[in-house]
C-alpha cells in the first residue's frame, strides 16, 4: 500500500472512530445527526482511498419473502461496491 494511502486511510479511521463514539454517547438529536453524518462522511473517505465507493444497501423482495435471508434491521445499510474506473491499489 502506497505511503499516501495509507496515510489519509488512517486518520480517517481514526476520525471515524471518534466520530461513531461521539454519536453514540450524545444525548442531542441535532449533536448526534452531526457526528453521523462526520462518520459516513470519514467512511467514504476510507472507501475511496481504497477504490471502493460506499452504496445503501436495500433488501430486495426475495430477502423480505425469505426469513432466512431477511435484513436483520429495519435501517437501510451501508455496502462496499468497486468504483466504476478500476484503480490499481498497490500492496
């Protein structure tokens, strides 16, 4: 992985460590929607220095159809899916 990467990689994570933790323990909506948004905002950053984007995930009808294959919560989630250009990520 190149020197660049890893770098913004890392303080991204870092600040989306805290940001989660922030989020989690504020008792404000308006403080918490703040620190939600900091984190998907610091996950994207981690996706895109990886050649990823960061997509919602939706149940599709046949996980509804199927308990077994359900979404486990009532929130949409979040997915990793290859950005469009392909970027060669150097290990």
């Amino acid at each position: 992985m190149r020197a660049e990467t890893y770098a913004v990689v890392n303080l991204a994570a870092l600040n989306l460590i805290e940001a989660i933790s922030a989020a989690y323990y504020v008792t404000e909506e308006e403080a918490a929607a703040r620190h939600e948004f900091r984190a998907r905002q610091m996950l994207k950053k981690v996706a895109g220095a990886l050649g990823y984007e960061v997509a919602t995930a939706v149940c599709t009808d046949k996980a509804v159809d199927d308990p077994k294959e359900g979404c486990f919560s009532a929130h949409p989630g979040l997915r990793l899916v290859p950005m469009p250009h392909e970027r060669k990520i150097e290990i």
